[in-house]
C-alpha cells in the first residue's frame, strides 16, 4: 500500500531534484534520504577507505553514514537536509573535497 | 597489583608492570577509556614542555612510545607527524625561540622554521605568520585505541564496571588491596591510576590528593583529504604573559588524523565537572583555528566533545610510592598530557613497585608534596 494513503497524508504539489544529473521526482516535506529511497536509490556514497557504498544507518542525523553531497556542498547528512526544488544532489565519493 | 583506572595511565602501567614479571589486575568502574582518555586528542608532545621535569618525564616517553610503536604502532594509529608551532608576531617568535633554546638544552630535537618556510611544511597555513619552530618527537595516537591495546597487550586481568569502594589496609597500615561493589580484589601493592578521579581514590586509602578538573573542548570537522600534516598550534600563549584571569582560556590546535577528520582544539576552564556546552568555547576554539588555518572557514564540524583534564596545582603529576601508605602508588594528574606521558609514567611505576631506582628523579612528583607545603 502506499504509505501516503496509510497515514491519510495530503501531500503537496511535486518538485523535481536532480541525483547525479537525472531528474527525481520530490514531495514537498521530504528529506534527501527519503527522496532517493523513494526513487530505488539506496547507496549514494562511497567510503574514503576502499570506495564500499553507503546509503541511510541511523536515519536520525547520529551516525553520518548518509553523507552526500547537495549544491556543491559534500557532507551533507541525506537524512536531515530537506530536498528543495531543483536541488542538486551528488553521489559522494571519499571525503568530498578534492584531494 | 591492582591498578585502579583503565585509561591510558592505566593501561601502560599495568603494560610495565606485567613486563617487569607482575601481576596485575586493572580494575574501573567504567569501560576502558572512558574517562579523560576517551576525550583527548592522544597528543604525545614534547614541544609544550617547559624544560624541567615535566619535559624528562616526556623525553622518556616519547623513547618509549617509539619503542613501543614498534610492536603496536599501526594498531593505535601512531603517527611521529611532528609538531609545528607557530607565531603570529615578532615578538611571539623571540619567546617561542628561547622556550625552545631551552628544550633543545633539555635533550628536545628543535627546528627553526622562518616564515618563508612555514608553508613549505604546512600547504594551507596563513600567511603573515613570523615563523616558527619543528617538533620532530612530538607524534599523536589514538588514544582509545592505545588504552585498549596496551591494555591487552600487558596480560593484566581486566575487570571493568567494577567499582573501587575502600583500599584495604593491614594493622601495619600497608596496603592489602581494594574493596569492590563485587568483592575484595587483594594485593601488596595498589596503583592509583584513577585521572581526574584520582583525588577520589587517594581519599578511599585516606590520604589527600588535591586532583581537580579542567574542561576542554574539542571540535571534530567533517572528514577531509590530509591538509594538515603536523600538529600545529599558536605559540602567541607562551609570549601571553599578560593574559587575563577569566576562566576561559583558548588557544589553537589544529591537526589532522589518520581516519580524515581534523581535531580542533584547545580549552581550558576550571568549572568542575560540568559537561554542559558552551557556545562561546566553541566558537572561540573555531575562530583561533581559522586564523591558522583559513581553509577551515568553509568546513564543516561535525560534532564537539569535552573532557576533564585532572590537574594538581603545579601542573605535575603525582607519580611514585605515597610515603604515608606503604603499597599505595600514584599515577595520576598528567593534566592535558596524560596520553603522551603515559608510558614514562608506567615505566617509572614498574620500577618503584620492583624495588629497582627509577630512572627518573620521583622527587618533584612526589605524591605528598602538597601536604608538605600546606603545612611547611
């Protein structure tokens, strides 16, 4: 079933964000975490120590295993930062910063 | 022996201890760590020792950390990166060269560093800055990782979450051992490796030890590529004589860790044990770092922890057997340099405890110093 008729949610007007240059589509509210599961996407960072995927641990903002990067700003932690309208988000590799 | 504190003092006086053929038990109250070991840097500095007998304890210390890197030295992230100070000003790099004409008297490697080299060690520095000096012996753990290993690494039965409630004392006023929330735990000789707490520990075999806290802060940036090599921070403090009395002190530490974050710190504030936190620290220790170090004005902080440095009034440590209570030793009270001084410290103890001559002078250290001038 989907969740937002479970909850009996009324959600707004869609938005689009892009993920490493795709169209996603958003719903107003929802995390950068929440859009990407939305979308199938799990993973959308690498590790710094052998280039493992990661995606959402805590969900909560504790663990910062979501990082990813949002408008040119890399560690980001997808669980917190809420999908704007056109947001640019980025798959994260390593620290983020150039080396 | 029973040693009464699993942090690193702890650890490297149980690993001492146990090499010189000892028993030991390391019992706490808490988990390994946990106390200021878990909320340090892992700093092994020579550079901010004034020369005396703080910066002997950590001359052997550093040989010893060496050694001991040797075996366990990847394990704790060891790094012998150097230390970097550096001042802003004329008259900041004058003082800075004469505490380090000092040190270099005292047997402490130093390199002058003149401004035009500054960047040549250290890529992402300020400019403007007069210059410097190189610390080759100064090197960093991790020092959670540190305690643990040398914990294991001595053999020592370990019994944490284990509570010290009394040292045990015979008819003849020696020691015999502790008491615990889970039994007695008895012993001929009894190590107070306690921190911060160790006032607490004195005070169950009866004798005072005026240990008390110093708060510190430190920030954890968001992981980066190695932009800061060594560890770096301000010498303006040591030219700072006319600093005012408030509390609060800050000045910038700045340095980078094998895992990518970078550590900022340091603070210092006598508030007891408050673990609130504190904007204006914060902010103050974000500031002084970023005049160093501009790039970390686009840089995200993670998180921020804080710990209690255990300082005594001389800022020495007490160190050695406690003349009022025969098998009671001390180690404890190394202030913000607990890590780095920890395996002088431990040597130190495993000889007085095996009845050999320190290879230091105990003297300055001695545990009862502060009775004596109380009532001199």
């Amino acid at each position: 079933m989907n969740p937002l008729e479970l909850v009996r949610a009324r959600a707004g007007t869609p938005f689009t964000v892009r993920f490493d240059g795709r169209e996603i589509e958003a719903l107003p509210g929802r995390t950068v975490a929440a859009v990407l599961w939305s979308a199938g996407v799990t993973a959308w960072r690498t590790t710094r120590d052998g280039g493992r995927p990661r995606g959402v641990f805590c969900g909560i903002g504790v663990c910062f295993d979501c990082l990813v990067t949002v408008d040119g700003r890399p560690n980001q932690r997808a669980c917190l930062v809420p999908a704007e309208p056109g947001a640019d988000i980025r798959t994260q590799e390593g620290t983020g910063h150039d080396e | 022996m029973v040693v009464v504190g699993a942090g690193m003092v702890g650890a490297a006086c149980a690993l001492y201890a146990a090499r010189a053929g000892l028993d030991v038990i390391l019992v706490d109250r808490g988990p390994v760590a946990g106390g200021t070991t878990g909320a340090g840097e892992g700093n092994l500095l020579v550079s901010d020792k004034e020369p005396g007998p703080e910066l002997h304890l950590a001359l052997l210390s550093a040989r010893l950390w060496g050694e001991l890197a040797q075996e366990l030295g990847t394990a704790v992230e060891y790094e012998p990166k150097g230390g970097l100070v550096v001042a802003s000003t004329p008259d900041g790099l004058t003082a800075l060269a004469r505490l380090a004409a000092g040190q270099r008297a005292a047997g402490v490697r130093t390199v002058p560093v003149d401004a035009s080299e500054l960047r040549s060690l250290e890529p992402h520095l300020a400019p403007g800055l007069a210059g410097g000096v190189l610390y080759p012996q100064d090197a960093q753990v991790m020092p959670t990782l540190a305690a643990a290993h040398l914990a294991r690494a001595s053999g020592a039965r370990l019994e944490t979450g284990r509570t010290v409630t009394r040292v045990l004392r015979g008819a003849d006023g020696a020691v015999r051992g502790v008491r615990t929330d889970r039994g007695d735990l008895l012993a001929p000789a009894v190590v107070n490796a306690a921190g911060t707490w160790g006032g607490e520990v004195a005070a169950l075999a009866g004798v005072p030890l005026p240990v008390l806290p110093r708060r510190g802060f430190v920030l954890v940036t968001e992981p980066l590529p190695r932009r800061v090599r060594h560890k770096v921070y301000a010498a303006d403090y040591v030219a700072d004589v006319a600093s005012d009395s408030a509390a609060l002190q800050t000045s910038p530490v700045v340095e980078g860790t094998a895992a990518g974050p970078v550590l900022i710190g340091a603070s210092r504030e006598r508030v007891g044990f408050d673990r609130s936190f504190s904007l204006p620290v914060v902010r103050a220790l974000a500031a002084g770092a970023t005049r160093l170090f501009p790039f970390l004005d686009d840089v995200r902080v993670m998180r921020t922890y804080l710990g209690f440095r255990p300082y005594l009034p001389d800022h020495l440590p007490a160190l050695g057997p406690d003349p009022r209570v025969p098998g009671l030793f001390h180690a404890c009270g190394h202030e913000g340099a607990g890590i780095g001084l920890a395996t002088g410290s431990g040597q130190l103890i495993a000889q007085a405890l095996t009845g050999g001559t320190p290879e230091l002078d105990l003297t300055p250290f001695r545990p009862d110093r502060f009775a004596e001038e109380a009532t001199a």
